[in-house]
C-alpha cells in the first residue's frame, strides 16, 4: 500500500514537472521570438550572442528538467528493487513452511500407518483371545452343568466310596447303591 502511494506520488511530481516543462517551453518560445526581433533589428553581434544565450538558457532548463526527474526516477527504483527483495523474501518464507508442511504431513503418515498396524495387531490378538476364551466357557460350560448334575443327584459316601440314590434301592446302604469306578 505504501509503494503504490509513493508511486502516485511519482506520477504526481512527474506530471508537475511536464506541466512546468511546457510552460517553460512557451516561455522560452516566447523568449525566442522576442530574442529573434530584437536581434533582426541589431547588428549581426547581438544576434550571436542571443543564440548563445538562448542555447545555455535551454541547456540549463534540459539539465534542470533532467536533475529533477532523476531524483524521484531513482527513489522509485529503489523502493521497487526493496519490494522485489521483499517478494523474494516472503517467497523463500512460504517455500521453507511448505517444506516443512510436508514433512509434517509425511510424520503423520507414517504415524497413521503404524496406529492401523497396531489397531489390525490388537483385533488380531484380541479374536484369538476371543476364541480361545469362548472354548474355555463352552468347557466350563460343560462342566457347571455337569456339577449342577451331580448337586441335583442324591449322592453320599458309602465307606469311602460315592453312593448315590436310584430307583432301585441296595439293601445293605438302603435306597442307595455304590457308584461304579471309572477305569483306569
């Protein structure tokens, strides 16, 4: 924002200074004319020295036109080289973050990929655990309705050995008879 003021700013004096040129312009013209009456009417002399004097009051005027264009010609140079500078500043400055954006981004990546890994690994482990205790269960299972089998039945010991109660009754333990040993 600021360099385009001061460009404004340039245009502004540059456009002064072209007005001042034309009007310096037709006062030198009308210099001239006058000079050129004056020196037809005088001899041959003053008609030199009028051209002469004509020639060194334009020059100054070129070199006065030329030093006050060249004040502000080289202060818009510079203030475009020290934008340009800051252009390539921020450039580099935005190349650097970019850089570092992707290498950021390539981290996430790998650590996203690892927690998948780890996550597959976890749902692995946990179906096996999953399976192996669902094994365990049915056999516990099995087992719990065995012993409620053998909490229903009426069992007792008999001399040391398991008796239980049937429909047909043993005389010598009453309505119990010895359960038979599994083989060994």
């Amino acid at each position: 924002m600021d360099d385009q003021r001061k460009v404004t700013q340039i245009a502004s004096l540059l456009e002064r200074m072209l007005r001042l040129n034309e009007e310096l312009a037709q006062s030198n013209r009308h210099a001239a004319e006058s000079l050129e009456r004056t020196a037809s009417a005088a001899p041959r002399t003053l008609q030199n020295a009028a051209q002469q004097t004509l020639g060194h009051l334009t020059n100054d005027i070129a070199k006065a036109v030329h030093n006050g264009l060249n004040q502000p010609l080289g202060d818009f140079n510079r203030h475009v080289a020290e934008s340009v500078n800051r252009v390539n500043g921020i450039t580099d400055s935005m190349t650097h973050s970019r850089d570092a954006f992707a290498a950021v981004v390539s981290k996430l990546r790998w650590l996203v990929i690892s927690v998948i890994v780890a996550m597959a690994l976890v749902v692995a482990a946990g179906s096996g655990l999953l399976w192996h205790y669902h094994n365990v269960i049915a056999d516990n299972q099995r087992e719990a309705e065995f012993v409620q089998g053998i909490n229903r039945a009426d069992v007792r010991m008999c001399d040391g050995r398991l008796c239980a109660r049937v429909e047909q009754a043993d005389k010598r333990y009453g309505d119990y008879v010895l359960v038979k040993p599994r083989p060994e």
